[in-house]
C-alpha cells in the first residue's frame, strides 16, 4: 500500500452534457481511479458541476415558468441536485471497477456543504460559468429576457455566470476524515460543496456556485493529504497560451505561480482558479499539487508528465 492520501478535483465539462454522456464519460474517470485505489492510495474525490447545475437550474427555471405549481428552486438546491446525480453514477462506475479488478474498497457519496462569507464580494460581481454553452446571439437574447449575465469561455461560446464566493469551511469535514480513515473511497465537495453561509447553529444556502478547484484545496489542506491532483482538459499548463510562444510546464513553483497571475497568464474562471488552489494547497501544506488530463493521472503521480506545483 502506498499510504499516500490524494484529493481528485474531477472537472464537471468531463462529465459530459447529458445524463448518458455522463454515464459513458465517468467509466473513463473510473478506470483511471481503480487503477489508483490499487496502487493503494486513499482517495477523495471532488468533481465539477458546471454543465449539470447549470441544465437542472435552467430545466427548473423553464418549469416555473412554464407551469403553475411547479416552484421556483434555489441554485443552492439544484447544487444538492446535481451531487446527487453525479454522485450515484459515479459511485455505480467506481464500484464495478472495483468488483471487476477484485479490489475491495467501499465507495460513498457525501452531500457537502461548504460555508462561504455572506459578505464575499463575489456577490457583487458574479464571474463563474454554468451550463451549456450558447452563441453570442442565444446569449444576448436570453440576458434580455431573463438578466442573466453571460461570458465567453476559453474560445468554446458563452455561458451564464454566477457568483463564486470563496470557501471558507467544509460542514461535513470531520464525517469525511472518519470515512478515509476506514479506508473508503469518498466522493465530495460535489461541484465545489453546496454554498451556505451560517446564521448562529443554522445554515442557509445561497444561490452561487463555489469553484470545486479551491474547495478540493480547502479539503486536501484540512486532510493534510500528501498530493492535490487537478484533472482538467490540458497534460500539461502553458504559459503564452495559445500564442506563437507558448511553453508548456513541467514544474512550477509558489514564486513563479505569483508571478505568473501577476502576469495574467491564466484565465479567470478556467485555469487560474486551478492554479490558485494548488498555490493555497502548496502554501499551507508544503506538499505538492499536480495538474494535468484523466488520461495522464497515473503517469503524473508517477513524475512522468503533468505540471508539479512545489514550495521551491
């Protein structure tokens, strides 16, 4: 057994855009995790919710509108939603891993909530995509029509966008710690855990999305686990992106991360906030954060390709 505890932070556009997309796209992401549970790693796994919470929430918002007693659902709800589903397929496609490689690990889903400030200026400036993509033409029609506000993203069309307050505490924290210490494998901080904000003993959930980036940082740093591993669409971070004179990066550390946003290198709402967890996570850790695709996990854990975040 490796021993070695590993936070996953599983992108949501991976999962597909659809129920059967997902079910076909998480086999993938369970290949690639079973191989890890046996090499002997404790897991956790945080996923994105981007493409789902934005397809329940817009399915939602046609329902109320559409018909009467069909009620108006909160985002924070539709975050519970989609950590349900994901989730339970999730779960199913680890599971049969598991069985068909004759490795004996439990697997559990945690609804998780996560507390944010009710006084994030995030709130102010909503910046975090969700849902499907549009062109420039759906996107203008639908802010008219219903004040959302949209962005384009990464060259891939235009999406709605929502406030992303930073997280501030993990609610389900210490059920989670039991469940890796009896060895399971946890899926959690679902689409970045479901934003709440805490009045006295109560909590409250509130309509924004919390980027699942620093969510898996938050947790990987309150686990004390050995390595945060981002998967995301790229093997490797580039500097110059898309650029005549784009580099890509096998090693970057805490001084050239600083710099590099200070350049703005990354984009907001895609690779930046990536970044900005496994600084969070090096930082307070001093252990090592890696990004880079599904396809290419074990290899990176392996210091075969990827892009290692370290102090020095």
């Amino acid at each position: 057994m490796a021993n070695k505890t590993i936070v996953i932070a599983l992108g949501g556009n991976a999962l597909g855009n659809t129920p059967q997309d997902q079910i076909e796209s998480v086999q993938k992401a369970a290949d690639v995790i079973c191989k890890l549970a046996g090499d002997g790693y404790n897991i956790i796994i945080g996923h994105g919710n981007g493409p789902q919470v934005g397809m329940i929430d817009l399915a939602m918002d046609y329902s109320a509108n559409g018909l009467p007693r069909t009620p108006y659902m909160p985002l924070a709800e539709c975050d519970a939603m989609s950590q349900g589903y994901i989730g339970y397929h999730l779960q199913q496609a680890l599971e049969h891993c598991l069985s068909d490689h004759h490795i004996e690990r439990d697997v559990i889903s945690v609804i998780t909530q996560v507390v944010v400030d009710q006084d994030d200026p995030a709130f102010q400036k909503p910046e975090k995509p969700v849902g499907r993509f549009y062109s420039l033409e759906e996107a203008r029609k639908i802010e008219k029509e219903k004040g959302f506000r949209f962005v384009e993203d990464s060259g891939r069309g235009y999406r709605k966008v929502v406030p992303s307050p930073k997280p501030l505490r993990v609610v389900e924290l210490n059920a989670i710690r039991s469940i890796v210490q009896n060895g399971m494998i946890v899926i959690t901080v679902g689409g970045g855990g479901i934003p709440v904000v805490q009045d006295g003993k109560i909590y409250r959930g509130v309509d924004a999305v919390v980027d699942k980036d620093k969510s898996c940082s938050l947790l990987a740093q309150n686990l004390n686990a050995d390595v945060l591993l981002i998967l995301t669409a790229v093997d490797k971070v580039s500097i110059h992106y898309h650029q005549p004179n784009q580099q890509d990066l096998s090693h970057m550390t805490l001084q050239e991360a600083d710099r590099y946003i200070a350049e703005s290198q990354f984009a907001p709402g895609s690779m930046l906030p990536k970044i900005e967890a496994c600084r969070d996570f090096v930082k307070a850790s001093g252990h090592t954060a890696i990004i880079t695709s599904l396809s290419k996990a074990r290899q990176a854990l392996q210091g075969l390709t990827g892009t290692v975040i370290k102090m020095r």
